[in-house]
C-alpha cells in the first residue's frame, strides 16, 4: 500500500456522474484518475494501471459495485488495494453491510463534486487509524 | 480542500457548468423514458388484471427494469447536478420499482396502489424545473471572485439543502 492517495480507478456505469466525479478529482484533489464503465472494464483497466484507490459505484449492470471488488481482490494487482463506495442508498444496514464487503467508507450520493476529494482522502487517512 | 489557483477554480466551475447544461437538456429525454416505462407498466398490469397471465409476466418484467434503470441514472445524477428534489422523487419511484420486481405477487395485487404512486410521482417529476441549479451556479461565482475553497456556501454537501426544483 503506497502512503500517499494519488491514482485511483473509478468505476461508475453512468457517464455524466462518470465525469463530473473524474473532473473534480483531478481539478480539486490533484489525483491521477483512471475510469472504468463496469466492472468488467474495471479488471481490464488493472492491467496498465496500478490504482492506490478503488472507487466503486455500487449499483451497476452486470457486476455490481460489491462483485466488482470480489473480482478485483481476485486479481493479484489489486488484492490490497482499499476500496470505498459509492451508493445512492444509504441505508445503515447498507453501510455497514458494505463495510463488510472490506470498504474503507462510503459516500453518499448525490455527492458534492468539490468536497468529494476531501471526502476520499479523509477515508484515505483513517485507514490505518 | 487544497486551496485551487483562480484560474484553476473558473476553469473547473465553467466545466461543472457546461455539464450541468447538458444535464438539464437531457431531462426531458430522461422523464420521457421514465413516463414510457410507467406507461408501459400500465398496460401489462391491465393485461395482467385481465387475466392474460400468459402474456402479461414478460412485459410486465421488462417495463420494471426499464423503470428501475431510467429512475436509477436519474436518482443517481439529479441531486449532483443542483436538482435535489428530483432526485428524491427518482429514488422513491427506483425502490417502489425494485420493490415491485422482488415481488411478483404485486404483479396483480395492490396494484392500484403502486400505479397511483407512480401516476402522483411521475407528475412531480415532470412538473417544471428551476433553470439555476445552485451548487453550478455557485461554483461559477465561487471561482469568480478569486477560489472555491473560499466559498462557505460550497461546503458542506450543500446538495442536500439547496435547491428550487420542489
């Protein structure tokens, strides 16, 4: 695990939370952001791109946020890389229920396109606390 | 929140606002998808109601799914683009959808219920929007007057409170 947050591989299916999230990361967080439009491109993206971050989306089409993790611990690349969600619902079972799945967090949509980056690196630096 | 240079933050807010543009001319797309589907629902209940079961699951299925997924994009994209309130009206009518598919039993029982929901929320969704969604326009002003770590009206989550699309 790198000490600092600075690539990360979003994977969202929708195109326009797609880019306003990869916009404000890049423009207010500085990071280096990698996008996936399923969790299938997600694990073809993990071939060139080594995330420190996985920022997953949780309901998709096909492999959903919770399954695309599974896949990717799979894969020897990205076996330890943290994760944090993304979900419209944010129910506490969920939550906690998403937790479990071995996520740092999970944010909440409708998210604040200039507070996500902070957001993402509050989670970062708990993550050993 | 590292502190954006000016010219960074109008660059970001124009691009925020050029999106949330494009947003707001694919709404009626997007309701017009959403009305289809519970349109399309309508008609298998009834089929359903009539007792053509034979025919009635499949469509009856396929308009669910088109609903969840249209109510869904919608639910997930609203509130981000300044339209909170629509987009809490999208997720009320994705859980009674996903509700419903979990349910085949609600195929003919408590439909009236179900389809006059979906009839009172369809018409909030399409009753007409404000033309200034909040947080673009305050970003747009942030970064004019010189960075948007320095607008308080930004932080915290302000898309949860702002809004004139009731």
């Amino acid at each position: 695990m790198s000490a600092s947050l600075q690539r990360i591989l979003y994977v969202e299916d929708e195109v326009d939370i797609r880019t306003v999230a990869k916009l404000a990361l890049e423009a207010v967080g500085g990071f280096e952001v990698e996008v996936a439009a399923s969790g299938d491109e997600a694990l073809l993206r993990v071939r060139d791109f080594a995330p420190d971050l996985l920022l997953l989306d949780v309901m998709m089409p096909g492999m959903d946020g919770p399954a695309t993790l599974r896949a990717l611990r799979a894969q020897s690349q990205t076996e330890f890389v943290p994760a944090i969600f993304m979900t419209a619902r944010a129910l506490p079972g969920e939550v906690a229920a998403l937790k479990a799945e071995g996520a740092l967090g999970v944010i909440t949509k409708p998210f604040d396109p200039l507070a996500l980056a902070d957001q993402l690196r509050m989670f970062w630096e708990a993550r050993d606390a | 929140m590292p502190e954006l240079p000016a010219a960074a933050a109008a660059q970001l807010a124009a691009q925020l606002a050029e999106l949330g543009e494009e947003f707001q001319r694919s709404l009626p797309e997007r309701v017009g998808q959403i009305e289809a589907a519970v349109m399309a629902l309508g008609a298998s209940w009834e089929d359903c109601a009539d007792g053509e079961g034979w025919r009635c699951g499949e469509s009856w299925e396929a308009a669910l799914r088109e609903l969840s997924a249209a109510t869904h994009s919608l639910a997930g994209a609203a509130g981000t683009f300044g339209y909170p309130a629509l987009g809490a009206t999208a997720l009320q009518m994705e859980a009674l959808a996903r509700q419903l598919q979990a349910d085949p039993a609600a195929r003919v029982v408590g439909s009236a219920s179900a389809r006059e929901t979906f009839a009172r929320l369809l018409a909030t969704l399409k009753a007409p929007v404000g033309t200034a969604p909040l947080l673009i326009s305050a970003a747009v002003s942030a970064a004019s007057v010189g960075g948007l770590a320095t607008a308080p009206a930004l932080r915290p989550a302000p898309v949860l409170v702002v809004g004139d699309d009731e």
